[in-house]
C-alpha cells in the first residue's frame, strides 16, 4: 500500500489522501485501529472516495467548506 498525505488542515481536521484503487479498502481497515499515543484511540471517518483529485474537491470538500 502506498498512501500519500495530500492536504491537511488543522483547524478542521479535514485532510486528503491518495492512494491505488485496490487499497482503498485496506486503507479503511487500517483507520479503525490508529492509535495516539498521548490521547489514546483516534476516530477518522472517511468522508467520500473519488477516482480523480479534482472531482474529491469538487464532490466532497466543496461541501464541507
């Protein structure tokens, strides 16, 4: 699996990845057992997946905005 951080904000707690097709449901997986350290279990929800970065903007941070 290679994942890639595109765009985090901090203020919102929005932040956008990129990853393959085929490990989008790893990649889900994997969120339900990130752990902080200092604050104990982390929640990330996945908000939406699209198959470019124009149309995850357009369909899903648009929204949030």
């Amino acid at each position: 699996m290679r994942v890639r951080l595109l765009d985090y904000d901090v203020e919102k707690g929005l932040g956008m990845l990129l990853c393959d097709h085929k490990s989008v449901e790893k990649i889900r997986s994997t969120f339900g057992n990130v752990q902080n350290k200092s604050q104990g279990k982390t929640t990330i929800h996945v908000i939406g997946v699209s198959g470019t970065i124009k149309a995850l903007k357009r369909k899903f941070l648009s929204k949030m905005g």
